[in-house]
C-alpha cells in the first residue's frame, strides 16, 4: 500500500532579526548580512487600496506616486538625481492590503537613502502639476494595458468574482475614477496612513542594528504619531452557480483564461492543507492540471492553479491560454478536473511530491537577507504570528491526506465557478453556453476595463 511519506522532525527557520518601534509608533525590521556591501529597504503603509472610496479608485496607488515625486524643497527630477547620485534604485507598488517603497542602495549611500526617503513620506509636496502628470501617465498606462490579453483577463476575473465586494476594485483604478481624485483627495489619503503605528521600515543587508538604529532616529524623526487605520473588511460571498464572462476583443486566434471561486484566508485553520493540495493539483510543471492541459493535449504552454490569501477569503483560480479553437474543450476539460479535485481530492502520491516540492523549494525562500524580510513584512501587514511564517516546514509536514482532501471539499466549489477569458466572442458563445451547469453568460467589450 502507498503511503505518504512526511520529513522526520523538520526544523523552524532560523529566527528573525532585530524588531523595534520608534517613539513615534513605526515598526523597524532588520535581516543583517554582510555578504555583500548592498541595502534593501522597504517603507510599508499597512494600509493600501481597499481605502480607495467609491468612485475614486486608484486614490492609493496615486497618493504613492505622489510621494516619490518630492517634497517643497526636491522637485521630481531632483529626486531622480539623488537616487542615480547613491547608486540606489526606487520603486512604489500598492496593493489592496499596503502601499510598498522599495529601494535598494550600496552600503555606503544608506544614511543618505533613508533621509530621502524620510523626507520624501513625512513632507511630500503633492504640487497640483505632478498629481496632473501622474494621472495622465496613469492613463496611459491602463491604455496600453489593453494590449496585454492576460491583465485583461485577471482584472475582469477578480471584478466578475468578487462582485461588489471591495476586493473587486482595481488598484489602477480606471480612467474615469483617476480622474476625479484631487489634491486634497491626496493629502487626506496620506493624513490618514502616513503616521507611526501604519509604517513598517524593513531593512535587509549590510547594516547593524545600531547603525540603523541612529540612522532611522535621525531620518524618520517627523514621522507623526498617530494610530493605523482600521481595516472593517467583509466576508466574500461568490454569485452561485457557473458564470461565464466573455471579455470581448476582435481577432483573437488565442484566448487567455482565469476560471475560479472563492479560496482561503491566511488565518484559515486549513491554510496549510489546501496549500498542500493546491500545489499537487496545480503549482507544479509535474502537478495533475499540468499533466492533463500542457503535457497530454498541448493545449496551453503555462497552467496553472493559484492559492490567494488575505485578511479575507481571496480567490482560487486557475490560468490557462489555450488557441480560440480549443478554449471550449480546454475549459471544459477543466471542469471536469475541479470537479474531481473537489470531490476525490488527491493521492498520497500527489502529497508526497507536493510536500517535497514545497520543503525542498522552501530553502531558496530565505536564502538572502531580503527575501528573510519578506514574510516579517506580511506578518506585521496582516496581523499574523511569527510562527506561521518561521513553522513552515513543520506545517506542511504536518499535512495528512485526510487533512488536505477536507480542507478542499471544505473552502473549494466546483459548483460556483467564474470563468473569464479574453477572446473574440461571436464564435464561442454557442458552446460557452452548453458548458455543463453555466447559468449565464455575459459579454464585456475590452477597451470598457
């Protein structure tokens, strides 16, 4: 008889670096390695898009850029001079749960990088004819999306999934939405999130602790004190039935596809067994979606199945993109897997391999000081203990088979699904429509995203 087999005794990461809170409430993180004289910093707001209010989308995502285009003293161009000055690089990305600074500097130039960028967040100019360049550029940016099939695709999927909740609500925003954001828009949105008890400062790399201590005293000194947003999210709740959404685009010969349903939380008691069983089913080049779509039919080079989590349930979803004259049987193929994923679960087989893929990939997970950083920033964003993150491996060995076929029979639908491509829809529409179980189909014209 198989068995599944689990590691013997599986060790806990290594632990953590330095945590301290400055007098002003900010959480600083250190990850110390003098591998390389080279810094990676990170400024978190623990706070990001789902504070966007209605109708003014993209608010966060604006307010952020409008931080690194300067403060009274720095026009945007000074900025840029002082980066290329340090050897450093900069970047801003926001999220639904946070707003993300991240820059990576030579050793050297470290004092100097964080005074910037403690100025850059505690006094940013928010001129009038940046937050107008921002949002023409944010424009353009969404217009030339359009030519990408597979965003396309993904932000119609999460808009038809999540329905009316805020999960559905794309952090680009859209060009209307952008529109309507103004300056005091701006500054209310970073009055709100820029205090203490919201920032996290992460530093990974080639620094001690009391290096950085006198240089965050010194840099983030006017942070203001102030206590984090709170964040009041509702549960999702999926439209039931099979829906079919057709994003229609004219001469697609390839269709790009996301088919879904409602997954886990990171505060799920199953977390880590549908993790277990999502990667068996498919995160791997030799998982069991795979197998069937790429390497038996042909029908897709990438598929795929995505285990989301977040404060709330996120999505589950699979990816394909199959040519137009196979996304029919491709979709329906699968189905038919889901159905069986959900119903049977997996095999102790398909157990074991994902167990030792997840083990054995794990050690490049942590292998540098900022990728070390990256699950304290999580932890510190979503509330969550050290222990899920440092107890990894301990977690996944844990997993049984019974364990992991409940957790999916428990939290996944093969029943309520959203399935979303991008194609040209005249000539699909027949057989969208004789899929078992659709209920309804709807078509969206692409350049409306």
């Amino acid at each position: 008889m198989t068995t599944s087999r689990r590691p013997t005794a599986p060790a806990p990461d290594a632990p953590w670096g330095p945590r301290w809170t400055t007098d002003a409430g900010m959480t600083v993180l250190l990850e110390e390695s003098h591998a390389i004289p080279l810094v990676d910093v990170e400024v978190v707001l623990k706070t990001g898009a789902l504070f966007d209010p209605p109708g003014k989308e993209g608010l966060g995502r604006l307010a952020a850029r409008l931080l690194r285009m300067g403060t009274k003293r720095l026009k945007a161009e000074d900025v840029d001079e002082a980066i290329d000055s340090m050897g450093a690089a900069l970047s801003v990305d926001v999220a639904h749960s946070m707003v993300r600074i991240h820059a990576s500097v030579i050793r050297r130039s470290l004092p100097d990088l964080l005074e910037l960028l403690g100025q850059l967040v505690c006094a940013p100019a928010l001129r009038g004819a940046d937050l107008g360049l921002v949002q023409r550029e944010t424009i353009a940016d969404l217009l030339s999306q359009r030519d990408n099939d597979r965003w396309l695709a993904s932000r119609g999927f999460r808009a038809h999934l999540f329905g009316e909740h805020p999960y559905a609500r794309p952090t680009f925003g859209t060009a209307d939405t952008i529109t309507k954001v103004s300056r005091g828009d701006v500054a209310d949105f970073l009055g709100a999130h820029v205090v203490g008890e919201n920032i996290v400062l992460g530093v990974a790399g080639d620094v001690t602790e009391g290096e950085l201590r006198a240089m965050v005293d010194r840099a983030f000194a006017k942070v203001p004190r102030g206590r984090a947003p709170e964040v009041t999210l509702p549960v999702p709740v999926i439209a039931k039935g099979r829906r079919v959404l057709v994003v229609d685009k004219p001469e697609r010969t390839q269709t790009q596809i996301f088919l879904g349903t409602l997954g886990t939380r990171l505060a799920d008691p199953v977390f880590y067994p549908l993790v277990l069983a999502n990667t068996a089913f498919g995160g791997t080049f030799t998982s069991r979606l795979v197998n069937e779509v790429r390497s038996k039919r042909g029908w897709s080079y990438a598929a795929s199945a995505r285990l989301g989590a977040d404060r709330q349930r996120e999505a589950w979803s699979l990816y394909t993109h199959p040519s137009a004259e196979n996304a029919i049987d491709c979709i329906a193929l699968e189905l038919e897997l889901i159905e069986k994923f959900v119903d049977e679960g997996i095999s102790a087989p398909e157990l074991s391999n994902a167990r030792d893929y997840l083990v054995k990939s794990h050690a490049f997970d942590r292998d540098t000081a900022a990728k070390r950083l990256e699950p304290r920033l999580d932890a510190e964003v979503q509330s969550m203990p050290a222990e899920f993150y440092t107890h990894f491996v301990t977690s996944v060995g844990a997993v049984t088979l019974p364990r992991a076929n409940e957790a999916v029979r428990a939290r996944l639908s093969h029943e309520d699904l959203s399935i979303v491509l991008v194609a040209t829809a005249a000539p699909l529409l027949d057989r969208l429509q004789r899929l078992p179980g659709v209920r309804e189909v709807s078509v969206l014209p692409f350049d409306s995203l």
